[in-house]
C-alpha cells in the first residue's frame, strides 16, 4: 500500500483470519490500519488543542487496542477502540479536569472519530 509522500506499507489480511500462505503476518491489517487511524487522528487533534489551550506538550505515546466483535446485525466490525494516551507536559500535568476537556475536544475534531461507528473510549494514564 502507497501513501502520500512514497511511504509504503506491506498490508495483507490478519493470519488470524485467513491463513498463511494467503495471509503475512510481518504485513499491516486492515483492522491495525483503522485502530492506528484513530489513535494518530485523536493524538494530533490532541496536541493541536493542547497548544490552542498553551500547553506544550514534550511526549505523547498510546497504547491503543481494538475490539472486533458481532454488531447486532450479525457483521463482525471493530466495535470498540480503546486509546491509552500518555502523555508529558512541559511544565507539569494539568488537572484531570483539564485533561478530560482536552480529550473531548480532541474526539470532537477527529476527523476519523467523526467517520465511523466504533465506540472510542479514552482511558488516559
């Protein structure tokens, strides 16, 4: 798979779903695609209101993970991404209060958050 700017990223089907020799486990799944979309989406709306709110952040990094089960009508769909944010201030963490503000108004203008079904839970460290 080719991005914008030559990257490239060998991609294949998970080999918990189809099995090798059709599947590569050393290539990218769809379903790793999308739950790394929507980390990457809320960690720069993230620190694009981290910084409209004058705090410098020095590292952020997620621990994120993806839920595929049944939806109701009977699909197998990633239905729920779970975002373990943590994250490092220049001058010291701001409250919880402020961090949770933070957080909504990152899934607020997540452009990924705001394109699919998928519960996205944020449980920041």
């Amino acid at each position: 798979m080719a991005f914008d700017g030559g990257i490239e990223i060998a991609a294949s089907a998970s080999p918990h779903v189809v099995p090798a020799p059709w599947s590569a486990a050393d290539a990218v799944d769809p379903e790793e695609m999308l739950v790394a979309a929507i980390a990457d989406c809320h960690m720069l709306s993230f620190l694009h209101v981290a910084r409209e709110a004058g705090l410098v952040v020095i590292s952020y990094r997620d621990r994120a993970e993806g839920v595929m089960r049944k939806t109701a009508g009977g699909r197998i769909a990633v239905t729920r991404v779970t975002l373990r944010p943590q994250i490092v201030f220049e001058d010291g963490q701001p409250g919880q209060d402020v961090l949770d503000h933070l957080h909504h108004q990152a899934h607020e203008t997540c452009y990924i958050a705001n394109s699919v079904k998928t519960e996205i839970v944020v449980e920041a460290a």
